[in-house]
C-alpha cells in the first residue's frame, strides 16, 4: 500500500458543451494537477458532481483519472452510495481498475446508528485490499463521525485515513489523541489549521485552481516546519479557498478555470453556473491573482 500525505485534489470533472464527460480535458487537467505538483488526486468526489453522473460515466471517469496519473501521484477514488451493497460494488471496481485507495463518505440519507456505520466501513473494508479514507462530513452525510466513533472505526484493519470537514479542528487533535497511528488525518475545509494540529494532509477544493499553492501550504508546514511562512501564504490566497467554499464549490472552481482558459464546462442540474454578478467576482480573482491555464491546449469536443 502507498502512504497518503499532502494536499490531495477532489477534482472536478470537466463536462463538454454537450454535457458529456470531456476525457480529453479531464487527462489534460491531471496532468496540469501533477505538473503543478499536487501530492494526489480524488476524482469522483462531491466537487466532482458524483451523485450527477451515471454508472458508466463514474466508471469512465475513475478509469481515465487512474490511466492518465499512471501512477505518478496516488489516486483515490470517491465510492461513496447510500446502499453498503452499492459501495462494495464500486470499491471492488475502483481496485480493479488500479486506484490506489477509496474514499467513502456514510450513507447521506439514512441516518445510521454508530453501530451501522462500524458495519457499513467493515463490510466494505472486507471485501476490498484498497486503504480506505472515511470522510466525516456532517452537512452532506446527516451523520457526525465523532473522535469517539472514529476510534472504533479505526480498528477495522484498512480503515487507515480520515478527511475530517467539520470547522472544529480540535477534532485533528482528538482523532490523532485516540487512534495513534491507526487513523491519519487529512484536513477537509480546514487545511492549515489542521496541519498545525498534526494532520497529514488535506483533500482540497481550492486546489483545483491553484494546486501548487495548495501543495506548498501543507509542506511548508509538515516538511519544513515554517508556520508562519505557511499562514501568510494561505492568507493570501484565503479569498480563492472562501470562494469556492459553500455552496459554490462546483460552480466557483468551474468559473475560475473557465476564466483562466480552461474548459471545465457547466454543472449539470440541480447545480447550475454563478450567476453573473458571482461570476464577474470570479473573473476578478483571476486576474487579481494572475491565475492561468498552463496546461496542454484542448481542443473543442
């Protein structure tokens, strides 16, 4: 098993004009990710639009992502469905199709119990070889994987990472407190913070848009040691990271790359694109922070 440390992208998934999956884009864009020297990639993911897409897209997606990075960074693959049956499916096809682990949000509409939940993460855990990353987020899954809970987690043999995404960063603390090694920890809206706190990584939306920024902040701060280095550099790119927070996480990271020159197409629906006025603040950020599409030209599908 590869070890998981850093800043990791839950990568949107460009769209054409048609609305259809845009591979050749999509290959450009991990290799822009790598380029740029992101520690790792999460296609699949809520900014991915997952639960907008149907299987043989999500199936597409994962392939291509893991081809393309072919190895060069690790590549996790968002597996999260509201059926444990579902989940296993889609775990036991990620790990055929190469990913190097699995990310796995709880079941976001029914509410389970904590003991649900341990079974769930185990039934899935058995049935795959892959490191699993729980992700703990509240506000989409209607459940609260608290410290205690995360402990008992945390003994199923390959339930080996977290992506923590509450505002309480005390909880980085708690998890590494009461799991030791057996749970790393992995910032999710808290990136710095939760580096200063002991966290491994982050599993960053911002980092769509300025992925070597992102990359920095986290090895500014596990490699080197350099706080304040680091806390000054996340402060200034704070306004990109608060930009595509909220609601607006797909349709502020699209805008962004759409007015750096690349094209990440529209979300589809429910989500739809900024409206203008958020839209032209996108379009200011780019230019206030000069950001551009450095990678391979696309061309039009």
């Amino acid at each position: 098993m590869k070890t998981f440390r850093g800043t990791y992208t839950v990568m949107i998934t460009p769209f054409t004009a048609a609305g259809e999956v845009d591979v050749a884009a999509l290959r450009a864009f991990v290799d822009w990710q790598i380029a740029e020297g992101i520690h790792g990639l999460i296609p699949l993911g809520s900014t991915g639009e997952f639960l907008s897409m149907d299987d043989d897209e999500k199936a597409l997606v994962a392939e291509v992502v893991i081809r393309q990075a072919a190895g060069r960074v690790p590549v996790l693959i968002g597996t999260g469905a509201e059926d444990t049956r579902e989940v296993v499916r889609l775990s036991r096809r990620a790990e055929k199709l190469g990913a190097d682990g699995v990310m796995i949000i709880p079941p976001f509409y029914s509410t389970p119990t904590d003991d649900e939940l341990v079974h769930h993460y185990k039934t899935v855990a058995d049935a795959i070889a892959l490191p699993i990353m729980v992700y703990n987020n509240p506000a989409t899954a209607n459940v609260d994987l608290k410290p205690q809970l995360v402990a008992r987690i945390a003994e199923i043999d390959n339930c080996l990472y977290i992506k923590e995404s509450t505002l309480e960063v005390t909880r980085v603390r708690d998890i590494i407190r009461l799991c030791g090694d057996k749970m790393i920890v992995f910032g999710g809206i808290l990136g710095f913070e939760s580096f200063v706190e002991g966290a491994q990584g982050w599993v960053a939306v911002a980092s769509n848009v300025v992925p070597a920024e992102m990359a920095r902040i986290f090895s500014l701060v596990a490699d080197h040691g350099a706080i304040k280095e680091a806390r000054e550099l996340y402060l200034k790119y704070l306004p990109v990271i608060e930009f595509v927070g909220g609601q607006a996480y797909v349709a502020g990271s699209k805008a962004l790359l759409g007015h750096m020159g690349f094209a990440a197409g529209s979300p589809r629906p429910p989500r739809l694109p900024l409206p203008a006025a958020q839209d032209a603040a996108a379009r200011a950020l780019v230019k206030t922070f000069d950001l551009v599409w450095r990678g391979a030209p696309i061309a039009a599908a």
